[in-house]
C-alpha cells in the first residue's frame, strides 16, 4: 500500500517531466504538425486510450495522455 501512495506523486512528477521534454521537442523542431502525427500513430499502434478517464490518468498515467499531447501540438501550430 505504501508503495502505491508513492507512485502517484512519482507518475504526477514523471507527467510534468514529460511536457515539459514535449514542449522541448516541439520548440526544438518546429514542427507541431509532425508531433502531432506522431502521437497519433503511436495511440493506434500501441491502442493507447487518447482521453483516459481522470481519476485513471491521476492514479497511473506516467506521461501526459494523447489528447493532452495533441492539445500542446496544436497550440504550438495555432501559434505560429
């Protein structure tokens, strides 16, 4: 049980870590719209639930979910 409490300040931190390494990616590239097919191939492939339930993103989600990947990519793409 303890193990479990830990791991989901661990995933929180990991999902940050992530965006963060996401948000790197597309400035570096420039390139929001390859980002963003790359994303959804790899929800197909891996069928991957782009939109999990809250509660189950909160509780083991280690990066950001699809959705909210593809949601960094089009801002990015809407921005410039």
């Amino acid at each position: 049980m303890v193990s479990f409490a830990l791991q989901i300040p661990g995933n929180a931190l990991s999902r940050r870590v992530e965006g963060s390494a996401d948000a790197y990616a597309l400035h570096l590239t420039n390139d929001p719209a390859a980002f963003i097919a790359v994303e959804r191939k790899l929800a197909v492939q891996n069928l991957a639930e782009p939109d999990p339930p809250g509660w189950l993103q909160f509780l083991f989600g280690t990066h950001p979910s699809t959705l909210t990947r593809i949601g960094y990519g089009s801002r990015v793409a809407r921005a410039r």
